[in-house]
C-alpha cells in the first residue's frame, strides 16, 4: 500500500512539474487575448457541455459503448461525445482522459470539469464525470443507472476521488 502511493505521489509531482513546463513555454509563445472574450467563450461552452449532457439523462449505460452512439454510453464515450459537440476533443478512456487539460484541485473545482475515480480502488483511474457546479456531477455507470445526476460530497465519487482537469479554457 505504501508503494502505490509513493507511485502515485511520484506520479502527480512528473505530472504537475510537466504541466508546469508547458503552462511556462505556452505562455511565452500564446498571442495576447481578452480575458473577458476567454472567459465569455468557456463559460458559454461549459453551459452548452452541461445542457447537450442533461439532454442523455436516462440513456442507457453500457460497458465499452462505442464513440458517437447516443443509444448507450459507458462514463469515457459520454464525455467524449459531450465534449466533442463544443469542439474539445477526448481521448477514448477514462484513464487517457485523466491526461488531458490541466490539473485542478478538488478544491477548485468549476462546472465543466472532468472528476477521475477509482471505484474498485486498485489504483487505476475507472471512471469520469462531468461536474456541474453546487456540488453535483453528470456521468453515467452501471447497467440500471444510465445517464444521471448524482451528488459528488461524501458520495463514492468523493471518497474515490483521483484528480480532475479542466479541459475547456
């Protein structure tokens, strides 16, 4: 036990250290922007990831649903699919999911951010939601469940917590 998660605290500090490198590199070579274009442009993005995502609720959950099907979803192909619809492109699986954007703490978290868990806790990230702001998240799992609204604090999803990352900008 002490292992994986020294394997994981190595892990976070490579991870935070390269996203530090390129958060560093990018902004030397970024073009000037308004922040408030920045801001107005994520934030209509978020309300249309949230809206596009609350329009699934119910459909079926199904374990290696494939991308671009809306007549089922496992947790990875419905953000996927979400996010796609306001140009953001995801990775397949949960756990290559966990790689894209950038770090943010749980303590920070917005609407539009992805939440990673490990529900079976073997250390492997197993599973995304999308939060949604006032402490809920948008996801989908088990056969039975489907699309939905779930609380996050104190919840499953809370005590497996892994990371997050915020993927629209």
């Amino acid at each position: 036990m002490i292992n994986l998660t020294n394997n994981r605290m190595k892990k976070a500090v490579a991870g935070i250290g390269i996203s530090l490198s390129i958060a560093i590199c990018a902004g030397s070579i970024a073009m000037p922007q308004s922040a408030h274009a920045a801001t107005a442009s994520s934030s209509s993005k978020v309300s249309s990831v949230v809206s596009i995502g609350k329009k699934y609720i119910g459909v079926p959950y199904k374990f290696g649903a494939k991308s671009g099907i809306t007549s089922s979803f496992d947790c990875s192909s419905f953000t996927q699919y979400v996010y796609k619809k306001v140009g953001v492109s995801l990775p397949r699986s949960s756990k290559q999911q966990a790689k894209s954007g950038s770090y943010v703490s749980k303590s920070n978290l917005k609407a539009g951010d992805l939440i990673f868990t490990d529900t079976n806790r073997d250390g492997i990230i197993n599973h995304v939601s999308i939060y949604i702001g006032s402490g809920k998240l948008l996801h989908t799992y088990r056969v039975g469940v489907g699309v939905t609204i779930s609380n996050f604090k104190g919840s499953t999803w809370d005590k497996t917590y892994v990371t997050a990352r915020r993927v629209i900008r």
